[in-house]
C-alpha cells in the first residue's frame, strides 16, 4: 500500500519541477515587459514630430520601464533629455508647466550623475535643465545657482572634449556673458564650427551662428544659414529639428525681415 503513495509524491515532485523549469520567473517576465516598453517608446520618440501625443507616451513608457530598474543610467539620462526638450517644446505662455518639466528632467539628471558620475550625458542633461529653469525664472543673477550650472557644464568637458552638446552649451555661454565675465564671441564661433564638424547633423550650432550673424547686422549671411538649417536632411534628432529648432529658424527669420523693412 505504500509503493503507490511514494509513486504518487514522486510524480508530483517530478510535475512541479517541471513546471518551475518552463515557467518563466518573475524576474524575466518583468525584463520581457521593460524590453517591449523599451522599444515602444524608441518608436514613438523617434517619430513623435508625426503625431500628437507620442512624445508624452513615450516619457510614459520609459518611466514605465525606469521603475523597473530605477537605477539604469541611460534610462535617466534619456528622461532628463526629455523633459528639458518637451519643456522647450511648450508654448511660452505655459510657464509654470516648463518650469514643472524642467524641475523633472534636473532630477533625472541628479540621479543619472549619482548612478554613473563618469557618464558625461548625466552631467549635460542635469546641467541644461537648470538652465533652462533659471534662464526662465531670471535667476541668472544667482550666483550659487550660476555656479552649480557651470560646474555641470565644465565637468561634462571634462569627460568628453568633443561632446556637440556640450560645446554648443559652452559657446552659449560665451555668447551670452559680457566680456568681463569670460565672454568671448571669437570663442564661441570656433566652438560652434568644431560641433558641426564633429556632427554635421547637430544643426542647432548653426542656428545659434545665425543668430550672431543677426546679432551683428549680417542678415544675409544669417538668412543663408537659416536656410541650411531648414534643409539639414539628416538632422540629429528630427523630431528636435521639427518641433524646436525649426519654429526657432522662422522666428529669427521673421526678426530679420521686420527689421530690415524698418530699417532698409
């Protein structure tokens, strides 16, 4: 009478083990679900300039995939660059809701640089959100805050010398700063002209050359370049260029014919 009841526990070890053997774990379903919210999000971030509402599903899914490893350096660089282009993308009336996704996109950029304090887009997209905020409060005259955003910057040159984005954001800054402060407009072309040839599709450099150009009354040579900028083929981020860089060429393009109808 025994045989059958051993027989019996034995099978339903052998059924159990079995089962845990086909099954998939917890852990890989959970990496099955980040990989597949990992790619639909790559998909909408890359076409987001097609369709409303794909930018924010795809913040969405990343989020979605962060949670389930809060630590992954690239998941919150890729956030912070996020937040600080979709706080540019907003219109400027909306102040409060730039600042709330500024405020976001530097808190990814925190954590990034504390989980890879070598990882140079950590130290970018934390700094250029704090930028970005700053710029919109008027809080450049802080200078802790000034301080804090320069640190970020230098840091990221630091690790990488030949980052475009970095270098764009250094030449900004020389562009922006009076001359007693370090400013240097020389400086700035030179850097510009270095991130273009390090990227040619990094074309937000040559906007901001455009911009000097106006600056100094060369409309022509800015107009020119406005128009490469427009006729970029293979931006950098095509959703960057269509939905932030472009609406910027046609403002300063729009300034530039106003003032020369005002001022022939």
């Amino acid at each position: 009478m025994e045989l059958p009841r051993l027989f019996f526990f034995r099978s339903l070890q052998a059924c159990l083990l079995l089962c845990l053997c086909c099954s998939p774990s917890r852990a890989e379903a959970g990496e099955g679900k980040r990989e597949d919210s990992l790619k639909k999000a790559d998909a909408l971030y890359q076409t987001h300039h097609l369709a409303p509402g794909r930018y924010e599903e795809a913040i969405r899914l990343y989020e979605e995939a962060l949670a389930l490893r809060p630590e992954d350096y690239t998941l919150l660089w890729k956030l912070s660059d996020m937040y600080e282009n979709y706080g540019e993308m907003l219109d400027e009336d909306q102040k409060e809701r730039k600042i709330a996704c500024w405020e976001k996109g530097a808190e990814y950029g925190r954590r990034a640089v504390a989980s890879n304090p070598e990882g140079k887009e950590g130290h970018f997209f934390y700094m250029a959100n704090m930028g970005a905020s700053a710029r919109i409060r008027g809080a450049w005259t802080s200078f802790w805050k000034f301080r804090k955003i320069k640190r970020e910057m230098d840091r990221t040159l630091e690790l990488d010398p030949d980052y475009p984005p970095a270098l764009v954001a250094r030449a900004q800054y020389l562009t922006e700063m009076p001359a007693i402060f370090g400013g240097d407009e020389q400086e700035a072309v030179r850097l510009y002209e270095r991130a273009l040839e390090l990227d040619p599709g990094f074309i937000v450099a040559l906007y901001y050359l455009a911009r000097l150009d106006a600056r100094h009354g060369r409309y022509e040579e800015a107009l020119n370049k406005l128009d490469d900028v427009i006729k970029c083929e293979d931006p950098w981020n095509r959703g960057h260029m269509e939905k932030i860089v472009r609406p910027w060429c046609e403002e300063l393009r729009r300034e530039i014919l106003t003032e020369e109808a005002e001022n022939p």
